[in-house]
C-alpha cells in the first residue's frame, strides 16, 4: 500500500512528520545563521542590511513555493489515479517554467541593483551592507528556486527524507562557510551571502540528482500546457501570496521602525523575525507534509485518511504551540542574547518579543489551513486565508494600533492579524473543507 493511503496510529504520523518539520526548521535557519555571523563580527547595521534583503528572497521563494505547491497538488492527484505520465508532464514543464523565470529575476535584479536596495529602505548607512549582499542573492535565484522547488516535490514522490537530507548538507555547509567567510575573512554581509547561496546550491544538487536518477518522477519532454500553468499558480498562490506578503510586511515594518527608533529598530526587527521563521517552520513542516497525502487521497476518493490527517494535525498543532510559548517565555532573553549584547538593541528586542509571542497560538491553524486547501486544489479558499493573515490584516493592524496603543502596537500587529485571520479560518474549515471529510451517506 502508497505510504500516503495506509493507516497510521499518531506515534506513525510524528514520524512521518518529523523529515519535513526538520527540514523546515533547517531551511529557516539559512538567514538566521547568516545573522548570527554577521551580528557577532559585522555589527547591528549590518544585521540590519540582511533584513533589508528579505523581500528579494520572498520573491525568489514565492514564485518556487507557488508553482511546487500549485503543481505538487495535481502532480500528488494524478499519481492517486496511477497516471505516472501526466504527473512526470507537469513537473517537467514547471521545472522548465521555473527556470525561465529564475534567469530573468537574475538580469532584472543585478541591472537595477542599487534602485531595488534604496526601494526597499535601505538608508545610506545601510547601503555599504545591503548592496553585496542583494547582488549575491540575485545571482544566485536559480540555486535558490530550484533548492525549494525540489525540496518541496520530494514529498509529492513520497521521499521527504531525501528533503532533509538536503537541508542538513546545505545547514552544515552553511555554517562551516559563514564562519570562514564571515568570522575568520571578515567579509560582512557579503561573506554571509555567499556562503549561504554555496550551500543552497549544494543542496539544489542533491535534489536534481534525486529527480534524475532515483524518483518516481521523471524529467520528460516539457509541455507547456498554458491551462495546467495557470491552475498551478492559482492553486498555489496563497503560498506564494504569504511568501510576497512577508517580504511587504517586511518592508513596511523596516520603514515604521525607522522612524521611531532608527536602525536599533531594524536590527530588533530582524530579531523578532528569526524568530519567528524559526518556530513558524515547525507549523510550514506540518502542512506541507501533509498537503500530498491529502491530495493524493483526494485523487483515490479515500475520504477517512483525509480525517486522519486532519484530526491528527489539529492536535499536533496544539501540542506545538503550548511547547513554543513555554520555550519563549523561558528562555526568550537568552535567544535575544545569540543576536545581541545587552544594550539598546537587546532591551528594544525583549520588549517587542513579549507583545510579540502570542502570535504563535494562532499561527499554525492557519497555516495549517491555507495548505489543506491547496491540497485540495482550493486555491482562492487558500489564497484568501493567506492574504488575509499575511498582508491585509497586517497593513490594517499596523497602521491602526500604533495610534490607538502607542508604539508597542507595532509589535501587537501579527498577533491581531493571526487571532482575526484565525476566525475567519475556521468558518471557510466547516462551510468548504468539511465536505471533503464527509461519507456520502453522512452528506445524505
């Protein structure tokens, strides 16, 4: 029996889960090492010039997530029908896709370089960090695309622990390049970009390697079948809006802190923004290891693994958040403290962390969410959940409760946007996601 229809009890289902909660958390370490480094041997400004970047990524890893996800869903689908073709059709014309867009980001990015940086807030004491670092991360959008691409379809082949074994390599290589380049050459940001996009280009390699030689999927032919492109990126749109919807928020977050506390802010906000990638991983693992085993029963009409699924994420979801809240509130100041000495930076950050932390009790429900809805091919259902927790709710919260509470309602801001996002959730789970949990004699 496909590991994605059999039964599991829920000591099965933690294992299934744990490759790609890993690999999630491996994955957000990526930027958090890369500030580590820099903020122990390149300062806060510096720190603060990595956080500027972070829209760029969002872009390279919206569009990677928005046509994996998008195009994993039908790929999952067409295998639960047993029609291996159309499957290897798609992800090799998607792959293509990807490609294409990767070397037109690359040109557009290193011609229009330094407008892009000074867009995205970058000051004049920032610029020096930000510069070296946004032109490595152009370069390499294609390592970068692909590393999440693949990563992503391993488990749609029923493999995540190919994915892990990525992200562990490409961690590993990270740390020991970032340490040489930034600690011992003292190369500042640009030592930071650079070992971060090696290492994800060696993990991009083990992934190619994978698809060429031992998956399920095959590279074939590529169809540009326009109809399936678009069903992809509509399906997968939600992710792709919750990655753009980072790096805007992101933006707007840089340029209110800016003026309320200068480039402290931005560095405390940096802060506060590892930490979040970090613990929010641990809810991205449990949806996407779940969307193809969803999708794939959608495809074999096995509706009572699909409540499975779904009953034994819940809880995990639950168990998670109670677990990170107890982490932040006793050992908050202590993670604050890897990123900064006690000063201006680290007093602004635990302030900010404390109003801060709630998010994570709302968080992984809607993530959760926003992915069983893609896995179902869903994607405006997703989309809305994800542009709702992810960029409406944020604009409208930071603009509103920094008047209403003062400024510590900038701080306020995600949790507001995650608690609202997450009753609206819940109302499209029970009128649009239910029915696919539901027999026909119970829908009779």
């Amino acid at each position: 029996m496909n590991i994605f229809a059999k039964p599991m009890s829920y000591r099965q289902f933690l294992t299934y889960l744990l490759p790609s909660i890993l690999t999630m958390v491996f994955l957000s370490f990526y930027t958090t090492i890369d500030g580590f480094f820099v903020s122990r041997y390149a300062g806060s400004d510096a720190l603060a010039g990595i956080n500027i970047v972070i829209p760029i990524t969002c872009v390279i890893f919206g569009v990677a997530v928005m046509l994996a996800t998008g195009a994993g869903a039908m790929i999952g689908e067409y295998l639960g029908r047993n029609e291996r073709k159309k499957a290897d059709e798609i992800f090799s014309a998607i792959s293509l896709v990807l490609l294409i867009f990767s070397v037109l980001f690359t040109v557009v990015g290193i011609v229009f370089l330094k407008p892009i940086s000074v867009f995205l807030g970058a000051s004049k004491a920032l610029l020096p960090h930000v510069l070296p670092y946004a032109l490595v991360v152009f370069a390499g959008t294609i390592p970068m695309a692909f590393k999440l691409f693949f990563e992503y379809l391993v488990r749609t082949d029923g493999n995540p622990q190919v994915g892990l074994k990525m992200s562990v390599v490409g961690l590993g290589l990270n740390v020991v390049l970032d340490y040489v380049l930034v600690g011992v050459l003292r190369l500042g940001t640009l030592g930071a970009a650079l070992g971060t996009v090696c290492s994800i280009g060696a993990s991009a390699v083990i992934g190619l390697v994978y698809f060429l030689k031992h998956s399920t999927l095959r590279f074939c032919k590529p169809k540009l079948d326009l109809r399936i492109l678009g069903k992809s990126c509509s399906n997968g749109s939600s992710e792709m809006l919750t990655e753009l919807s980072t790096g805007i928020t992101t933006l707007l977050f840089n340029l209110i802190i800016m003026q309320h506390f200068g480039e402290d802010g931005v560095a405390a906000v940096t802060i506060i923004m590892y930490i979040y990638y970090f613990f929010i991983a641990f809810y991205m693992g449990i949806a996407v290891a779940t969307a193809p085993v969803v999708s794939f029963n959608l495809g074999a009409d096995n509706k009572e693994k699909i409540r499975e699924t779904v009953r034994y994420s819940f809880v995990t979801i639950g168990i998670t958040a109670v677990a990170i809240m107890g982490v932040l509130y006793l050992s908050g100041d202590f993670i604050i403290g890897l990123f900064a000495d006690s000063g201006h930076v680290f007093e602004l950050t635990s302030v900010a962390l404390d109003y801060f932390s709630p998010v994570f009790l709302f968080i992984g429900i809607n993530v959760f969410l926003s992915g069983y809805f893609t896995a179902l091919g869903d994607g405006l259902t997703s989309a809305v959940i994800s542009s709702l927790r992810s960029l409406v709710f944020v604009v409208v919260f930071l603009l509103v409760l920094p008047q209403v509470v003062g400024v510590n309602g900038i701080w306020l801001t995600m949790p507001m946007a995650e608690v609202t996002t997450l009753v609206i959730s819940l109302a499209l789970f029970h009128f649009r996601g239910k029915p696919y949990l539901q027999d026909e004699m119970e829908d009779n």
